[in-house]
C-alpha cells in the first residue's frame, strides 16, 4: 500500500487500543464532571495564563476548551472540543487518530477498538 499518510515512520502505533472519542459529546461531559480530560486542559490553561500574564479571559467558564486541540497522527487533520467530530485516541491520549485513518488502518496496525468511558483516566 502506497499512501502518502504512512510516509512517516509509525511503527510504534502497531498493536495499540485506541478509544473512540465523538465531539461535542465527550467534551460536554467533561466540562459537566470536571474530569481528567477537563483538568488536563485547565491545566495547560493556567499554566499559560500565569506565564504569558495574558488570556485570563479563557479561563471562564467553556471558553478554556479553545485551550486544546489535537491532529491527527496520519493526515493532520485537525480535533476541536466544539467541532462534531469522531476521533481515536491512545490510554494517554497524546496520540489521536481520524475516523477515516482508523478505519482505513485498523487492519494494518492491528488496533482494538473500545468506547470513551473505558479511558484508563
Ligand atoms: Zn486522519
């Protein structure tokens, strides 16, 4: 298979599970819950407030959402907490992957498919 997404090297993702994430949904419910996810992001949130002195604003209310956002690990595209969107990702969630790149790769890197509330958060 030739495909201009694989280009870069990642071996590493082979054999991973990966949880399927949708927006707005999973955002909502942690804003609702204050649970890791929304505690991961406050606080990349504040560290940037206190350190740029700037952007107070953000940190009011669902604003601080705008904090966060990821690509996809593939083809860049990109994951907003605002956007609908399906995304996987991996337990520690630094690695997301699209909805198109895990169906066209699955097979290929032998993932196992499980739902956002198994999340080892
Ligand atoms: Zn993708």
């Amino acid at each position: 298979m030739d495909d201009w997404r694989l280009n870069r090297q990642k071996n590493d993702f082979s054999d991973q599970t990966l949880y399927k994430i949708t927006f707005p949904d999973f955002w909502k419910t942690a804003y609702k819950h204050r649970n890791a996810f929304f505690q991961r992001i406050e606080q990349n949130a504040k560290k940037y407030v206190e350190s740029s002195n700037s952007g107070h604003e953000f940190l009011e209310g669902e604003r601080i959402q705008h904090f966060w956002h990821e690509h996809c690990t593939f083809c860049w595209e990109k994951a907003l907490t605002d956007k609908e969107c399906i995304f996987y990702c991996n337990g520690d969630m630094q690695h997301w992957v699209c909805e198109e790149c895990f169906h066209d790769f699955k097979e290929k890197f032998n993932w196992e498919e499980k739902s956002a509330e198994d999340l080892p958060l």
